[in-house]
C-alpha cells in the first residue's frame, strides 16, 4: 500500500508542477513552452525506474485520450 501512496504522490507532484511550469513558461511568452514542462519532470524524477514507469503512465494517457 505504501509503494502505491509514494507513486500517487510523485504523480500529483508531476502533474501539478509539469503544468504549473507550463502555464508559467505560456504566460511569459517563452518559445517553447513545453520545454519547461519537461524539465520539470525530469527534475523531479530520481531514477531511471521511475521515469520509465512514468512515461509509460503519460504514453498510456495519452494514448486513451487522442486515439
């Protein structure tokens, strides 16, 4: 149950932060904008494990969501 509780909240902490720098970057009129999202994912990422785990949740999402 604990491993799930740490995964939700990485995921929250994504999330939020990936569009928080998103929003911000967009607001500032920078050129790519989407950069900063990315960043901050990678940021908060400590292993490989867990970038891979989720890139396959936002491949996932993104998937069921436009196709």
């Amino acid at each position: 149950m604990e491993k799930y509780r740490k995964f939700l909240i990485l995921s929250l902490k994504i999330g939020i932060g990936s569009c928080a720098a998103l929003h911000l970057a967009e607001y500032l009129n920078l050129e790519y904008a989407i950069s900063a999202g990315t960043i901050t994912l990678l940021t908060l990422l400590t292993t490989k494990w867990e970038l891979y785990v989720c890139l396959f949740g936002v491949l996932s999402r993104f998937c069921l969501r436009f196709c």
